[in-house]
C-alpha cells in the first residue's frame, strides 16, 4: 500500500467497503498574482483539474487503500475521462452521460490566507437521483455475488439537488439501514443549508449514522456559537458527528463519547482545495475499523494535512 500522498494505494480486501455518490467537477482555479482590478486584466495562475466533493472523497479513500466504488453523473463525452482518473487512485467508478447537460464546473478563486471563492455550475450532478443510486447499489447484480458495502457516503450538494428530498433521502436512507448499511452525509455548504432551509435538511438526512461539517455549517445547522455546543446539539440526531474547524482541530461525538475537541498538528497555508474530502476519506475508513471516533479524527486530521501539503483536491 502506497502513502497517500505518493499516489494510488492497492485496496485492501480485508477493509470494509465503501460506496459513494455525488458531484463530479471540472474545477477551474484561479490564482491572481495580483490584486484584481476590475474591468480590465489582471495576471493569473489558471489550472483544470478534476474535482467535486463526492468524488474527492471517493479518490482520497482510493489512495489510502479503502475498497470504494463511485456512481455519479457527466456530460456527454466526458465518463471515460473521469472514470479513468478515478481508476488511477483506485476507485471502481461507474459514470452515467447526461444527454442534455455539461460535466459541472466550478471556477475557484484563491485569494490567500485560506481563502476561496467557488462559482458553480451543477451541470448533470444537478439532475442525480435516489432511485438510480439505489439501483447501482442493489439492482446491478442480480446474482447477489458482489456483497453490499459497509457504508455509503453522500454529500448535502445531492440533496439540494431534489425537490422531493425529504421523501427520496428518507426512503433511501432507511432502505440503506435495513439492509445493514451505514449511512454518512457531509453538510456540503452553509451557504446552500440556509437557501435550502435547515429543517428540511435535517428531516431529509434523518436516520443517517454520521455527520461530517464544518464549523459555519454546524452553526447554521444548530444556530449555536459555540463548538462544543454545536456537536453537542447535533448529538442526538446522529450516531457519530465529526466537526472540522481548520486549525482548530475537530470536535466528535459519538455513542458514550460527549463533545470532545481533538487537536491537529498545525499546518502552513497550503491549497486549501479537497483538504476537507480527505479529512472524511480517513475518517471514515478508520471508524468503520475501529469505532473509535476520536482515532477516526486523528486519521482524518493527517490525511487533511497531506491535502493541504498538495496542489489540487485529489492524491
């Protein structure tokens, strides 16, 4: 198994699987050398990479090893490109092309000291459904040969996506659980949480295990201030919920585990972009084999770090 930093690591068969869902992004990031003057040039580091929160994770868990499969929507013409990159990293990834609708973009602008502007296109991820994850998940193999994973992770970007979602989420979720699945979603954006309104957020991700935000998503999510306060609020909805606060550590909670601040070792400003998909990645992987979320935190905590130490939102 190669270091999650060195490129794609080899998938460990005696590790629990996991599938994941969601976005798949060309992003566009733009660093300006200089401070930008309106209405006329300004000089610029301009890079295409692959990207997309869903994904990310997925290629993250592919380079430390996790056995993970992906399902997401493209434009036409551009599955075997991502599926191809996602394969490098080891991922098992099946890709639909949307007839009518572009791959999504997202043009990422970095501005120093952490901070980023995302402009978003949705493109197909837009137009991704439950019942298609679900017949990926179940429907695919009739002859029952390939085992259900042990977990299947989302991100809210899907849920926002659906008119429907408390209903569609609710029902997949449960269908999830009764066959013994564990459920993770990551809150995604307190931007989007407020436009798409806290409640129903909250109702539609209603029976997943795990919860992954950050520190503006939880206060939008509990409208509380403080961290500990927020996990702690969080708590009795989920089973596990693991709150990233950049440099200041995480805050877990978990079943006999109050609200707990974990620290991480300190990191200089690095690319911030896919930091916080490797953070789950390695969370993820390590509380499913150990249960233990503060260990989970700490794994998440160095793999984020390897991130930061990178250019770009993948291994």
């Amino acid at each position: 198994m190669t270091d999650a930093g060195s490129g794609a690591a080899v998938a460990d068969s005696r590790r629990a699987s996991i599938a994941v869902f969601g976005d798949v992004i060309d992003d566009i990031v733009v660093r300006p050398l200089a401070a930008i003057r309106p209405d006329t040039d300004t000089p610029a580091s301009i890079e295409r990479r692959a990207g997309g929160s869903a994904a990310n994770v997925a290629a993250w868990l592919g380079s430390i090893g996790a056995p993970v499969r992906f399902y997401g929507r493209v434009g036409r013409g551009d599955s075997a490109h991502h599926a191809a990159l996602l394969g490098e990293i080891g991922v098992e990834a099946e890709l639909v092309e949307d007839p009518r609708l572009p791959t999504g973009t997202i043009v990422v602008l970095l501005e120093g000291e952490g901070r980023r502007t995302m402009l978003t296109e949705r493109g197909a991820n837009a137009v991704l459904t439950t019942a298609e994850v679900g017949e990926w998940l179940w429907g695919e193999d009739p002859t029952g040969d390939r085992p259900l994973p042990a977990l299947v992770h989302f991100t809210a970007y899907s849920v926002f996506n659906d008119a429907d979602a408390v209903v569609d989420y609710q029902a997949f979720i449960a269908r999830c659980r009764d066959a013994g699945i564990t459920v993770s979603v990551d809150a995604s954006s307190a931007g989007s949480l407020t436009d798409f309104g806290v409640e129903r957020f909250l109702d539609a991700v209603a029976g997943a295990s795990v919860l992954l935000p950050n520190l503006d998503e939880g206060r939008v999510l509990t409208g509380l201030d403080d961290p500990l306060e927020v996990v702690r609020a969080l708590g009795p909805r989920f089973d596990v919920v693991a709150m990233t606060m950049g440099r200041e550590g995480v805050v877990v909670c978990a079943p006999g585990l109050d609200a707990t601040h974990v620290p991480v070792r300190p990191v200089d400003d690095g690319d911030p972009i896919g930091a916080g998909d490797a953070f789950t990645a390695a969370f993820l992987d390590d509380w499913l084999r150990t249960a233990d979320a503060v260990s989970a935190a700490l794994a998440g905590g160095r793999l984020a770090a390897r991130a930061l130490a990178r250019t770009g939102a993948r291994p």
